[in-house]
C-alpha cells in the first residue's frame, strides 16, 4: 500500500440534505473561515484577522426575485459547495473558497436554465457585505461591527464598499459584467440574464484590505491597492481559484511529509484497510490543521495594530476555532487534546507557545489572544491538567529533554520549565479549603459552565492532580531530584485515597462531587469517567473499572455518538450539546475510547473508533456534536409534525448553542489513534511501545513515526505491536 495519506476530496463530506444539517459548513484558507448561509450562495461569519463581517448573511442569490435557499451542502476543507432547482426549475450550483493565504473570498455559481422555460431567468445577488477592521477586541466573540454604517460607490465594472468606522474596504469584482449593477447604502444588486436552453457561470471577486490613508474611506483612490487587487484576481479567477485546492493539497502533504518546508516535524502516515479508523484518523488530522493561521505572526504586525517592541506572534499558530467563534485564541483546554499531534507535527511552535503561556501565568484566564497577546477568559480548573499534559506531550513525543532546563520569567521571576511544572502539580494546595484534603474548584463557571452540582471537590481535576504529581515525580527523578521525587509520590499516595472516597459503587460507576457543605452528589457525566477513570486507571479496581465502563454503555453512547450527560441525572435534561443530554464536546467520545484501553478492554476501544468515525461523513470535527433524533424531535414538534424518528446519527452541534463549526479538540482522535492503537508513548529518551504484546484487532502500520528525526514504522498485527 502507498504511505502516503489519501487526497483531500476523498474527505469530503457526503452531500447533506438541508433538513439534516444543523451547522451550516465552513471553510477556512490558513488566514482565517467562512460559513456558509441558508442561502445557496450567501455566507457568513466571515473572519479574517483582522477583518471580519457583522455576523449576518450577505452575497445571497435570487431567481426573478425570489431569494433561493439551498437544497443541499457539501463539506470540503478548501470548499463549501451547494445546489438547489427552482420552482420554475432552475438549476443553482454554487462553490465559495477562501483564496488560500489571502483575504479574499472566490465565490463561483452556475444557473442553468432549462430548455422548456418559457422566458430567460433573472438571476440576481445581493452585494452587501459588511466587513469592518478591528485591531482590540478579539476573544471568544469577535468584535463584529456593531452599529457601523457602510457605504457603497461604483468603480467603473466593480463596487467598492467602505465602513465609516474603520480604514476596512471591500471589492467586489465579477465576471462576467451583469446586465445590471447598482450601489445603495441598504444593499447593491447585481443581475444577470439566463435564456431558455442555456447555462451561465458568474465569478465574484470579494476581495478585503484598508485604505492608504489608515482612515475611512473618502474617495475611490484611497482603496486603490483593493481595487488592483480585485482586478487582478478577477482577470485570472480559474488560475486563483484552482491555487486554493493546490494549496490546500500541498499543505495537507506536508503534514506528512518528514522534512518538508513549512512544518517542523510531520505526522505518521496510517495505512489500514479499515475504512473507519482511516477516516476517524485523517479528519481528525484534517480538524486540526483547519484551525491552523499563518497571518498572526511579525510579518503582520502592521495590519494587527501591534505596538512596537510588544508581543509580535509566532510563525504560525493553532487557534481554537473558526468561524463563528474563538478565531485568534488559543484555549489550554482545547488545545491539550491535541497535543500529541502538534508534538509531531509542529514541535518548534508548539515549544514556542507553550513556554510563552507559562510566561503569562496560567491561572489569569483561559486562553492566549494570539492578535495582541494578552490572556482572555476567566480562569478554568482545567487549566493545570492541560497545561501540564501539553507541555509534558511535547518533551515525551518530540525528544526534547533539554526543555525542562529553559529558563522561564513569570511575574517578574526566573524559574525552570521543570519547576514551572512542579508548581502546576502542586497548585491544588492552594484550592483547599481548611478542613478538607482535596481541591475546591469553585462554580459551575470554572468548570462545565451548565452544571451547577458539578462543582467544588469534583473527582475530575482531583485525580488530575493525583496524576500529576505522579508524573512530575518521575520527571525529577530523571533530572537527578530523588528527594523531590520521593516527596511528591508520597503527597500523590495520600491524595489518591482521598480521591477514591468520591467514588461509591452504589451509585453504578459514577463519581461525585463534594460540595462545600460536604454533601457528596453524584453527578452522571462523562467527565469523570474521561479524567478520573483516564489518569487514576492503574489504581482502579476490576468491578471498579466494570462498573464505569457499564455507565458509559448504558447511558451515554447513542448511535454513532454519546451524551456528556446521561438522561438519568439530577438536572437532566441539559439542552447544551457539548456537555449536556443530547450530545458531546468532540474530545468526549475520543476520550472516552482512549479510557476503555487504558482500562484494557482493546476490543471495546476498536469498536469506538469504528463507531466514532459515523460522523466524519458529515463533515469535520468542531466543538461538539448533537443527536441527530434529539435534534429533529425539537424541529418537529415546533413544526407540529408529530413523532420523529429516531435517528442513530448526530449533527455538527448548531452555533445557536455557541458552538464553534471548526475546533481543534478533534484532534485527540488523532492522538488516541497514535498513542493507544498503536501504543506509540516516547518518554522524552526514546521510542516505547505501550501493551505491545496485546493485539489491538487491527492489521495497519503506522509509518513515518518521527523521533529526534530518525523515522520509526509500527505495525499492527495478530500478534501484536512492533516497532521498527
């Protein structure tokens, strides 16, 4: 079989029916995304740092007048394509691309009109975009223009469109010329003439930049650079066009490709005739790679407002999410689910990122502004585990033991990245209230934002600090530290017994939380079983183990998903899709397969995988995704239209519940791929292999395998694993 990965177009999405989809596609160019609207030509949520649109939906398409939603999506990486027929039986295809590395968007349509219509067809699109440049303000919600007033002005063939309230200027150019073009403030038309029997193709040009003058724009010459910019694109549109599949493409090689020119490091290539796990592999790679921007760095500091002499990026960086959401942030939590990935893939940025979070101080927020720099969000509870299993992922897989030795300055103080770390795994300390032995993580806010008894001692983090300890234990053992190693085992013995007491096997496997009354509640979410099950493995009991594995298969997987929550807790049912009754945060399901290999049960952990993979079909990974069923009772019984059936499958989770189309936390697929089906686990001196003598059920071969740049191969087989 070849060892290379399969071309992006066999990734593709299936062509989804509107009715089935809750998260209308987007795509995204390095730069930033797009979504795609109702509309079978309109999009959305444009966010190209830093310009981005107000949110709403513009470009839509028109037949004689009538605007024409779309019948049905597609998903490519590099593409959003759509269709739709007409009453009067018109035929709309559609393709929006964002050009690659550009602040442009290319959108391409076809209307044919058939031979038996009576009269040429009308074809008319909405020129509107709102688009506005912002340089503060970025965060999990976009500063969007609020209030903003734009203005439209014709250019000879093309429309400029401006904003008063910031140098942002749009272009639009098309091919070819409309019959009719016209600019008002309220939204510019243009128009085309589709005669019985025949098939138009319409190209539009929208491109995005400032004015020369750093201010709004008050004559057409001020936008002079956009206008050439436009012009040009337009007069080569197939040429750009097809530059955005090929960058694409090529970028997608060089992710597995040892030695190429834009990544530091690659990742291994899977070869399996396991249809499945293939698939749950690359689109996991794939839902990282989407969220991936290269217009953060020094070379744009001019257009990102930065001050001189601050914070001037990294060459490139992953950020969160796209569109909607999280577009220039990069989250702990979030991104500790794909670090065994970025260890591979892009080792000298991942270090540069994360020794730049520990200069910040992880206990100030949630996430790094990747525009100015700064720390956004509250503080998460999350924040020691990810961090530290961020960092500890990039010495173990990437080789670099000298890490731990770098010199970190944090509030003004010089310390080791080894110490730093030590700190992390002993931060709990200072969350215990008097009295109690175990962490007090506070309210819901801190935690799952929409479960209020999940809350306080809450098993999750506090075996997280159990395993932590464990780990910085052996880490200073390995630096020569045997006294600090022995005094953190011995906090981590004595901690791990407190911790068990939150478990009672009355309760069916499920955890509780101490509250600070002291009342335990038990609380049935996957969390516990992803964290504490996860990391406290070697000290749970067979029945223990048993007993957990029965919650998960009995309340929680549905379909070719799981519920975070079951149906069966106290503050069932919890509507949110990534941590509530109806659906789950698409690192959950990943989590949960590693969680029943740790546990041993291999068979078990193969059959996830191979269930997980169901929704790939549909698109990549975002933030979370629904049952589909759930999803289509609530649309019927709005509709009036009775009991739904019970559809098996789940949907890419709607924005309505702030949820994000791209995330990287897909990515922990891809590192349980790694890292449990193939048991690659490196310690930062070498290559290891974890339960080699056990057979995962799988023939494949992992190749490519980097360490310290010599390439490994590990197979999969009857007998086991090998590494070569």
């Amino acid at each position: 079989m070849p060892q290379t990965p399969p071309s992006l177009d066999t990734l593709a999405s299936e062509w989804l029916p509107r009715r089935g989809v809750a998260h209308l596609p987007a795509t995204s160019n390095f730069w930033g995304g797009v979504g795609a609207a109702d509309n079978v030509l309109a999009v959305r949520n444009l966010t190209l740092a830093p310009y981005l649109d107000d949110g709403g939906d513009w470009c839509a398409l028109a037949v004689d007048g009538v605007p024409i939603p779309a019948d049905e999506y597609r998903w490519s990486a590099y593409e959003i394509t759509r269709r739709a027929i007409t009453p009067t039986g018109v035929e709309i295809l559609t393709s929006a691309r964002l050009a690659f590395e550009a602040d442009r968007l290319l959108l391409r349509f076809t209307a044919a009109n058939p031979a038996t219509a009576p009269a040429a067809a009308t074809v008319s699109v909405g020129l509107d975009p709102r688009i506005a440049k912002a340089t503060t303000g970025w965060d999990w919600d976009p500063p969007r223009p609020d209030g903003h007033v734009f203005t439209a002005r014709l250019a000879g063939p093309n429309l400029v469109i401006s904003d008063g309230s910031s140098p942002a200027v749009t272009v639009l150019a098309l091919t070819p010329a409309p019959s009719l073009l016209t600019a008002a403030r309220a939204g510019s038309t243009a128009e085309w003439q589709v005669e019985p029997g025949r098939t138009v193709t319409i190209d539009i040009v929208v491109a995005f930049g400032e004015t020369s003058t750093g201010g709004p724009l008050t004559s057409v010459s001020d936008g002079a650079g956009v206008l050439a910019d436009a012009d040009a694109t337009a007069g080569s549109f197939q040429q750009a066009f097809d530059a955005v599949h090929a960058g694409w493409e090529k970028r997608w090689q060089d992710a597995f490709t040892p030695g190429n020119t834009h990544y530091s490091g690659s990742l291994p290539v899977l070869t399996t005739d396991d249809d499945a796990v293939s698939r749950l592999y690359y689109m996991s790679v794939l839902s990282v790679l989407a969220c991936e921007r290269t217009n953060l760095g020094a070379d744009f500091n001019d257009v990102l407002g930065r001050a001189p002499g601050g914070f001037t990026g990294f060459d490139r960086v992953y950020v969160t999410g796209a569109p909607e959401w999280a577009n220039t942030v990069t989250y702990f939590w979030d991104t500790s689910y794909c670090s065994v990935v970025l260890a591979l893939l892009d080792p000298t940025v991942m270090k540069a990122q994360t020794m730049y979070w520990l200069t910040r101080g992880i206990h100030d927020g949630y996430a790094v502004d990747c525009v100015q720099g700064g720390l956004v969000g509250p503080w998460y509870s999350a924040n020691d585990l990810t961090v530290f299993t961020t960092i500890l992922n990039y010495v173990n897989y990437s080789g670099d033991r000298s890490a731990l030795d770098a010199t970190i300055v944090a509030d003004g103080e010089s310390s080791t990245v080894l110490h730093q770390l030590k700190a992390i795994a002993t931060h709990w300390r200072k969350l215990v209230r008097t009295g109690q032995s175990l962490a007090d993580y506070g309210a819901d806010h801190n935690l799952l934002e929409v479960l209020p008894n999940y809350v306080n001692q809450v098993p999750s983090f506090n075996a997280a600090n159990v395993w932590m300890l464990r780990e910085a234990a052996d880490l200073c053992g390995r630096a020569g530290e045997p006294e600090a190693a022995d005094v953190l085992t011995g906090e981590a013995d004595a901690l791990l017994a407190d911790v068990l007491e939150l478990y009672d096997s009355r309760n069916g496997g499920v955890w509780s939380c101490r509250h600070a009354d002291g009342t335990l509640v038990p609380v049935r979410t996957v969390v516990d079983f992803v964290i504490a099950g996860n990391l406290l493995a070697p000290s749970l009991t067979v029945e223990q183990k048993t007993a957990m594995k029965d919650f998960v298969a009995t309340e929680l997987l549905a379909g070719d998903w799981m519920r975070a929550l079951s149906r069966d807790d106290a503050l069932a049912p919890v509507d949110r899709a990534d941590h509530g009754t109806e659906g789950a945060f698409d690192s959950w399901p990943a989590l949960t397969a590693q969680t029943f290999a740790r546990f041993g049960d291999y068979p078990a952990f193969l059959a996830l995988l191979r269930r997980f993979s169901g929704v790939t079909r549909r698109g990549p990974f975002g933030q979370a995704h629904q049952l589909q069923a759930h999803r289509l009772q609530a649309q019927q019984l709005r509709a009036g239209d009775g009991t739904p059936d019970d559809s098996s499958s789940a949907v890419l989770a709607s924005p309505d519940s702030l949820q994000v189309f791209n995330n990287l936390c897909g990515g922990k697929f891809a590192d349980v791929v790694i890292s449990d089906l193939f048991g690659y686990a490196p310690d930062g001196a070498g290559p290891h292999l974890k339960d080699a003598v056990v057979p995962r059920g799988i023939t494949a071969t992992l190749s490519g395998v980097l360490f310290n740049g010599v390439e490994h191969t590990i197979t999969s087989d009857a007998a086991g694993l090998s590494l070569s």
